[in-house]
C-alpha cells in the first residue's frame, strides 16, 4: 500500500497521507516520498492546483514517534538531522510552489501535521478537525516552520501559547483566531478544497505564483528554518526528549529532568 495517494483530475492535484492506522504520521520513507512528489508537482504545468489531505479520520499526526524512538535506541543519527533533510524541504516546496496549495485537514492535524496545513496557501477545516503543536509534550521546539507561519497566521501570543501549553485548537476557534480559512461539516473538507482548487486551476497561475512569491518573505523563512533546524537537533538531543519519546511508547507519564 503506497503512503502517500496522487490523483490528479482537472489540473488539480490531490496528495494524500495515507497511513490511516497510524494517523497519517511521518515516517522516514513518506516524508521523502512526499518531498520527491511535491518537487514533480511544482515542475509540471499540467498541475496547476494542489490540495493535501489525509486519509481516514486524522490528517496527519506529525512525526511517527514509534519509528522515532527505534532509530534513536538504535543509535542512528537520522532523527536529529530530519528537520534539515525533510521537513525543511517540503516547507520549502509548499511555500515556493508555483501553484495554489490547499490544505483539507479533514481530522486532527498536530506536530508536523499541524505545520504543512501551516505553510499551505490556505486551509479548510472539517468541523471536528483540532490542530496541537504538541512538541513540547516529547521535549522538543518547533519546526516544519512552525516558528514562522504560525505567528503569522494568528499573532504571536497565541502562538507560543499553542507552543507551550500544547493544548488541542477546535475548528471554529481555529476559525475565528484565523488559523484556518473555512469550516465545513465533517466528511466535507476535502470536496470543498477541491471545489476550490478548481477555481484556481482556471484562474491565472502566473499571477498566483507571483503573488506567493510576494507574500513570502522567503529570506525570513530560511531563516527561520535554519534556526527550527539547529534547536530542533539540540532539543532532540536532549534526555528529556528520550524520556518523553519513552513514555509515549509505553504509554505513561514522562518524567522531565530539564536536561
């Protein structure tokens, strides 16, 4: 079974996490797969819009922590350099593509999860979608470029509330802080986005690129991303990461030490 679903139909492109058993979580093998599809979408005019969504009743839960935990008992470096290698890239890819992208976030949407809704052009919630930036629940800061989208979308207060309280955003308050552009009934949000991309797939793609492009501010994303980068690698270093990690496995309280 493939993780990650292409359809296309009507110059719209439809990505869709598909590991519904895991909550559409992030393992190494989709995060590259889903890099690799967003390049080829950014280079084939044929598509002109893009909508990602999620399979079953998540949208995607962010990093499989299950895999996670595994490579780091295993002592493989690979956890405290994904942030550089797959995250930041497809942040990168979303934000600079040349094309509208919409997020369906049809189920809950957290961690990295909740950042590609995040960096997508816009996005349409299902009413029973919740968005959680739960990094600091596993010892960790923000990254899928997070630290700047999110200010960006709903202010800074409320960001490093999200950030550190960690606590779960309902659909309608996400629309209301303007995290989110539209909420429609459950079961909706991927026909909504698609009905959506359509229009924008007759419209002017040249323009919609440029107005992107300008809306980016791609020096201070980079930067950010570079900074996500290197605290994501420090704090994923660090024994309280191990410990939360631990305990999420084994489905007990994490006992945090600070170090």
């Amino acid at each position: 079974m493939s993780e990650l679903l292409v359809d296309d139909a009507d110059g719209v492109r439809t990505l869709t996490l598909n590991r519904p058993d895991s909550f559409n979580s992030f393992t190494v093998a989709l995060k590259e797969r889903l890099l690799e599809v967003l390049l080829e979408t950014s280079a084939d005019e044929a598509v002109r819009a893009v909508v990602i969504t999620g399979a079953g009743r998540a949208f995607c839960a962010g990093q499989d922590l299950k895999e996670h935990i595994a490579l780091l008992e295993a002592g493989d470096p690979a956890p405290l350099h994904t942030v550089e290698r797959h995250y930041n890239p497809v942040v990168k890819a979303i934000v600079g593509m040349p094309k509208p992208v919409i997020a369906a976030v049809n189920g809950t949407a957290a961690g990295a999860g909740a950042s590609l809704a995040f960096a997508s052009d816009l996005r349409i919630a299902a009413a029973g979608a919740r968005f959680l930036m739960a990094f600091a629940n596993v010892g960790l800061t923000a990254d899928s470029g997070a630290s700047w989208t999110l200010p960006r979308l709903i202010g800074h207060g409320r960001a490093m509330e999200m950030m550190l309280l960690a606590e779960p955003v309902g659909a309608e308050e996400a629309l209301r802080i303007g995290m989110v552009n539209r909420v429609v009934p459950d079961g909706e949000a991927l026909p909504a986005a698609r009905e959506l991309a359509r229009r924008f797939a007759d419209g002017p793609t040249t323009a919609y690129a440029k107005i992107k492009e300008a809306m980016a501010f791609t020096g201070e994303l980079a930067l950010a991303l570079e900074v996500e980068a290197r605290t994501q690698a420090e704090a994923g270093a660090t024994a309280d990461h191990r410990e939360a990690v631990a305990a999420f496995v084994a489905k007990r309280p994490p006992r945090f030490t600070g170090r």
